[in-house]
C-alpha cells in the first residue's frame, strides 16, 4: 500500500458544506456535522438514471449509453459526459463535455472543455464558478 492511500482524504459535504476526513476505502459516509449520508464514491452511469439529485463527493462519469435526468446534479471531483445529461443545475469543479454527449442544463464549474461534435442543447453556463469551493480536493490522478 503506497503512503497516499494510507492517508486520510478530506472531503466537503455537499449538505450542509462542512470538511472533514475519510478513509480512503469509504464508500458512503456520515457526514458529522448535519448526520446525513453522503455518496463520497465516483459514479459512473452506464444506463437510464433518472432522479432528483445525484450527488457524490467524488466524479461523474456519464458513459456513451448512459443517460441522467435530474434536477441537480453535484460531483466534487469532476463531470465526464460522453452520454446524456438533462438536468437543471449541474454543479462541477470540472466539467467536460465530450463529443458524443448531449447536454441540457444550466452549469456552474471551475472550468469546463466541449469537444466538438458535443451537443448542448440549452442552459445558462456560468465558468468559472467557484462558489462550490472544492477545487483545492480535487486529486490528479
Ligand atoms: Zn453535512
């Protein structure tokens, strides 16, 4: 096991905003400030997933096949979308948009990249946005 995994990783709870340490091999945690859980794992959707919110301390992956419906949607570590992506809020520290991805949504990210060939249907963009204030988490693998 290398140094890095061994060490804790701090997190943001995207409740209630409160940081605080994890381990590593954690999946879902309890956030100790508000008590709520938390998705601290990255999200790869390779289907329909259709749901209020999606939420996760860690990435999005939206694969070519999979498609998200959401009011909002909320990845600390970053968004990767080759699929579909209909949702109201897209809040990303990172946002690409690939170009076999079809985008419709408002986003705020820290930064974003399309890829030409990407559709973007429609949504108010505001780049940079750093008020989710998670860029300083982000890892580089
Ligand atoms: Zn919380």
């Amino acid at each position: 096991m290398s140094r890095k995994q061994a060490e804790p990783r701090l997190v943001q709870c995207y409740l209630c905003r409160h940081r605080f340490d994890i381990s590593r091999k954690a999946m879902t945690v309890s956030c100790p400030a508000c008590h709520k859980p938390l998705l601290v794992q990255d999200v790869i959707v390779k289907t329909l997933q259709a749901v209020k919110k999606l939420q996760t301390c860690g990435t999005l992956t939206v694969q070519k096949k999979g498609r998200v419906i959401a009011d909002l949607v909320e990845a600390h570590g970053g968004i990767n979308v080759s699929g579909t992506l209909h949702a109201k809020v897209v809040n990303g520290s990172r946002v690409r948009i690939l170009r076999t991805a079809n985008w419709k949504g408002d986003c705020n990210a820290s930064s974003i990249q399309i890829e030409s060939g990407a559709t973007v249907e429609g949504g108010m963009f505001q780049v940079p946005d750093r008020s989710l204030g998670v860029e300083d988490l982000i890892e580089t693998a």
